[in-house]
C-alpha cells in the first residue's frame, strides 16, 4: 500500500509516505509558513520515492485539534490531491499522533490551545498495539482537565500544554506522570498506521466528507465562555 500523510495542524509540518514497509519522511517546525514548507516537503518524499499522487492509495491528514489556519493549510492542501489522484482518505487526530511512538501503554496528550486552554485526550494501547481514546478529545481550561479514568496507573504526558500549564494538569489529573514531555509536537509519520487500518477497513472517505476536529469554533471566546470552560465538569 502507498499512502501519504500530511499534518499542519500545530506549528509542526511535517509529511510521511509509505511505500510498503519504507517510510519516507518530512518534519519541521514552520510556525507560520506551513504554506510555503508544506508542498516542498510533498514534493520530495514523492520524488524520494518515484512515485506520483495517483500511484498512490490514500492520503491521511491531520484533522487537528490544533490551530485554526494550520488545520485549513493542511486540509486544503491534502483534499487537493485526493480530488487530482481520486483517492480515499482518512483523518487522525492531531492528539493522537502525539502519542503514536510512545512506548508506555497510557499516554496523556495535551496541545496549548491558547486562550488560558488546552485540546486534551487520554489514549490506552490495546491488544493488538493499537491506540484506543479512553478519553475523547476536549477543549477545557488546565484546571478543569477530567481527572484519569485509570487513576491507579502510570501516566505518559505529550505536547505542548505541559510545557505552559504542567502543575494544573497534573493536578487535576490526579494520577502519575513520572514523565512529560512538553516539546512533543504531532508527526505525519505516527499518522500512517491508524490510516492504513481505517483504509484496510475500507473506512476511507471522500475528500468533500473529511471535516476538520475544530472543538472550539471561534478564536475569541467571551469572558462567560472563559468561565464555563474552567468549571468543573458534573457527572
């Protein structure tokens, strides 16, 4: 299978293509020149390869959470060349692929979702080595993350928003995190296993049926909206 992976959901662009069992990679830190990095970087793993978009079998791409004009480069970007190749694709999770290499069954991800917020999800390896959301992705304040469904085990935590709000994770957390990595940044590369298992099942879909994961569905949010957000969750 030849599948090509694109992720611009954070500051990170980053893109893989699998041919097979190799894997041909892209990963940079754009902060804002996604647009000008991202085809350079398909392009070249295209070129690395020999092969074209409509040799290929499925693109995958990053559907966020993450920043609102990152997701829509990358987006834009990755149904442009499904519609020229007529190809299937999936999308996964900006959390998820933060907890793709990680070696620990139970890995926190947490992105900086600016605004005094954080995009959060709790994901458990299942039998097979595959990640399973034990908790979906949600938009809330530090403070008020849902506490570990599995308080007893060790935690890994991943991205960004341990780097700006570490202690109120932590805390409201209420399990172990012996290890955070706060620098950790999505890749493409951790995007092609769970895509290759959605396209196998034949779970691809039309680039015209692929939505972005915004959570929040504006920048601003008022200062009501703010408090909510820290409320702790009921039930």
């Amino acid at each position: 299978m030849k599948l090509l992976a694109i992720d611009t959901a954070t500051e990170a662009c980053s893109v893989a293509l699998q041919v097979g069992d190799a894997v041909i990679a892209r990963f940079a830190v754009a902060g804002r020149a996604h647009t000008q990095m991202l085809p350079k970087q398909v392009a070249e793993v295209l070129a690395e390869a020999g092969v074209t978009v409509r040799d290929l079998d499925g693109v995958v791409c990053g559907i966020g959470p993450g920043s609102f004009a990152g997701l829509r480069i990358g987006l834009s970007y990755a149904k442009g060349l499904a519609m020229v190749g007529g190809l299937p694709m999936v999308g996964v999770s900006s959390l998820q692929m933060l907890a793709g290499p990680s070696t620990l069954d139970r890995v926190l991800t947490v992105i900086d979702a600016r605004l005094s917020a954080v995009y959060a999800a709790a994901w458990k390896r299942d039998d097979v080595g595959q990640w399973q959301a034990i908790m979906t992705p949600t938009l809330c304040a530090p403070d008020a993350l849902p506490a570990a469904p599995d308080p007893a085990q060790t935690w890994l935590g991943l991205g960004s928003g341990f780097a700006a709000y570490a202690a109120p994770l932590a805390a409201a957390w209420g399990a172990a995190l012996p290890v955070i990595d706060g620098t950790a940044l999505p890749s493409a590369v951790h995007a092609l296993p769970p895509g290759r298992d959605a396209l196998l099942r034949g779970a691809g879909l039309d680039a015209a049926q692929l939505q972005p994961l915004y959570l929040r569905n504006k920048v601003a949010l008022t200062q009501v909206e703010q408090q909510a957000l820290r409320a702790p969750r009921q039930g």
